[in-house]
C-alpha cells in the first residue's frame, strides 16, 4: 500500500512541451508513471513522449481520465495553471515550480483546500510511491518499494538519505517532498498521520532543516504515534544571520534551530540522525 498516489494513479503534466516538462515526463514513464497527457495552451494536438497534448485541462479530463497534475509551469504562471487544474476537479497536484510570489502560493492552497485538492509543494521535488507511481523529478534509481515511509523538505537530502536506506536494504513505502517555501499544501502531521494509517508503513524517516516549526509540531504527534521515527535535521553548521538555500528555513526570535528541533523530536521519543548515513543503522534499532 502507499499514500496519496499508488500504481492506479493517472497523471498528467502542465507544461509537457517545455525542456523540463519533457524530460520529467520522460523520466516519469520511464519509472512506470501513468503519464496520460499533457498540457500547453495553443500547442494541443501534438503528441510528446508518446502521449497526447491538450489546450488546457478541462480538455484533457473529457478525454482522459485525470487523477493528478504535476505543473513544471514558470513561477509568474503557476498560480493561473494550479487554479485550472483545481478547477477541473483534480485531486492531487504536485507544484514543482520555485520562486512563485508567496500571495500565490497561499491563494492556491486556499482555494485547494475549498476544494478538496491535495497539494504537493510548491518548491518540491514531488511524491514517490516506490515501484508504484513518481511525480515529480527524483531520480529513478533510488526508489524501490519496501516499508519506509519518509517525508522531507529538502530534495537533494533526501535522495541521499533514500540511496542510503536502498543500499542498505530498506524499500520506500512512499516518499513526500512538502517543499522548500514557507507556504505549503502538506505538512509533517498531516504526512506522518497518513504513514500512521497505511499498514505497509512500518516505520518513518523526518528529513527536516532548520527554521520554522514544522518539526516541532510534528513532534507533538509523534508522541501519539504507534510506528517509530527516525528524523535527520539539516543546517547544524549553518552560520547565524546568512540566508541559506529554502524559503522556509527562517529562524525567527531565537526559534527554529537545530538544537531546539533535535530536542523536541528526541523527547517525543524519535531517534534523530547526527549524519544522513546513520539513518539505516538507527532504523535497524527501531524495527528490532
């Protein structure tokens, strides 16, 4: 079993004619996606990677069935290409797209949430259900199913930590990227309370960073959680009052550092990782 998308999931993708678009598309049928369009205003009626393209997305829900978009749409144009594909009634979109205008990003989670949508990102990498279904653009080779449940802010961590827990033996139940920004569709409870639920899920790894307080929201779940966590802080070493990479890593009035996230996360019982690769060995104690 997974969360959120399985091997039935139907996807299409926004923006199926630009570099990005293609070569995710690609890559998504490459991995077993139900890739079943595309879309690109003015360009419907091409076929691109053996798929068709449509004009917009209601277009492609007549002659389709529709059950997730992922947007590889430029950051001034996601807000309109989200609203679209909510509109159409789909029921899970993953926004790829970095740098839209916060105001955006919290309409299209506004207007989501109206509407019943499940929205992955924005600044993500996507949602992986190993050996089901990837949308987004992790790399493939990573991802193999098995019993983990891992969700994460940070993309490239997590590849490193998924090819560490692959190397060593433990598959992925479902991989979720919650995005880099400040304003997001998902957040640490509302994944980890999916993963407490999915019988296949026998434990789960928290990849989170430094700023805000998603994790230590997260923690006050964790106490209540039957399944053991493991978690991975990143941003240790990171130097007072220099930006660093998302959006979303903000500390603000001394909240949101490393040490005030490792201390919530290991009194709510989480065994927490001081390096990416020790996350394997922690969850071998766990499962014991």
């Amino acid at each position: 079993m997974a969360i959120i998308i399985n091997e039935k999931t139907n996807v299409i993708v926004q923006g199926i004619t630009g570099n990005q678009g293609r070569f995710h598309a690609r890559q998504m049928i490459a991995y077993g996606t139900k890739v079943v369009g595309g879309v690109s205003p003015g360009k419907g009626g091409q076929e691109v990677e053996g798929v068709p393209v449509y004009d917009t997305v209601n277009a492609a829900c007549e002659e389709q069935q529709v059950d997730a978009s992922v947007l590889f749409i430029p950051a001034p144009f996601a807000k309109d290409a989200a609203f679209e594909a909510i509109t159409a009634g789909i029921k899970v979109l993953v926004i790829v797209t970095e740098h839209i205008p916060v105001h955006d990003e919290m309409e299209i989670v506004e207007f989501a949430r109206r509407k019943g949508t499940t929205v992955v990102g924005p600044n993500t990498f996507g949602i992986v259900s190993s050996g089901k279904c990837k949308i987004g653009i992790p790399p493939n080779q990573f991802f193999v199913e098995g019993p983990i449940g891992v969700v994460a802010r940070s993309g490239t961590l997590t590849y490193e930590i998924v090819g560490n827990l692959t190397a060593n033996g433990f598959g992925q139940s479902t991989v979720v990227g919650l995005g880099g920004d400040r304003v997001v569709g998902l957040s640490f409870v509302s994944v980890l309370e999916k993963f407490e639920k999915d019988p296949k899920t026998k434990a789960v790894v928290l990849v989170g960073e430094i700023g805000g307080n998603a994790e230590e929201e997260a923690s006050l779940y964790i106490k209540k959680m039957t399944k053991p966590v493991v978690a991975y802080i990143a941003g240790k070493s990171a130097p007072p009052g220099k930006r660093m990479g998302h959006a979303g890593a903000i500390i603000e009035r001394g909240k949101g550092t490393f040490n005030g996230k490792v201390e919530a996360l290991q009194a709510a019982g989480a065994k927490v990782a001081t390096l990416p690769f020790e996350v394997p060995d922690l969850l071998r104690q766990v499962l014991k």
